[in-house]
C-alpha cells in the first residue's frame, strides 16, 4: 500500500493502540511498524516532533527530492483491524475521526463511501 511520510507516521500512532488480535495480525502489525522508515530514509527526512506539529524535509541539502512515499506492506488483517478502529473513531460520540485521518480511512476502509454524509441542503 503506498503510503506517504505523514500517513505513516499516523499508523504509528494508531496501530500500537490496536488490542484483541491474533498473534498473527500482531506480528505483521509489528513488521509494519519496524518497515514504515528506514534508518537511511528516516535520517533524510529528519523527522521532529513537538506538541502541535510534525515537520521533515522535502528536499536535502543538495535540493534533491526527497522521496515522501513508500509502498508498505500492509497484511489484510492489518488492514482490517486498521479500517475497525478508523470506523470506530468515526462513530464514536463524539466523533474522534481528525481531519488527518480522512487520507487513510479512504485507503483503508473498503466502501468508505458509504460513510460519507448525505449531501443535502441545510434548511
């Protein structure tokens, strides 16, 4: 699943906090994890993290691109219980889903669309 910087770094807030899976799911959970950056790539990006924002860079220091997304392997059942909590952020009362959220309920939530609010004119 081809993933960018600031999805991955989402996942790693959100599958850690995944409980009541098999070993199995756990473990690709796990493998997940540990394959989202590289030492190389995370040493190029320069990932810093403080209390209200994520910043990395985009370019080095020659001006080269810095390539921002990466395809992760990402298991079905990941996937599955990924999509589970995303759904459950969503309908929770009240709603905890973040605007940053979206990008990644469309990838992994199936039939996404159908959680989307009918579009109809307030009165």
């Amino acid at each position: 699943m081809l993933l960018n910087v600031f999805e991955r770094l989402l996942l790693k807030n959100i599958v850690p906090q995944i409980q009541g899976v098999s070993f199995g799911i756990q473990e690709n959970a796990r493998i997940l994890l540990e394959t989202m950056f590289t030492e190389d790539e995370a040493e190029k990006l320069q990932i810093k993290i403080n209390d209200k924002s994520v910043t990395w860079k985009v370019k080095d220091d020659e001006g080269n691109d810095i390539p921002q997304e990466k395809d992760c392997q990402v298991s079905k059942g990941v996937k599955r219980v990924v999509a589970e909590e995303l759904i459950r952020l969503s309908e929770s009362k009240p709603p905890k889903l973040s605007w940053e959220h979206n990008m990644l309920f469309k990838k992994f939530v199936d039939d996404w669309g159908k959680y989307l609010e009918k579009n109809e004119p307030a009165p």
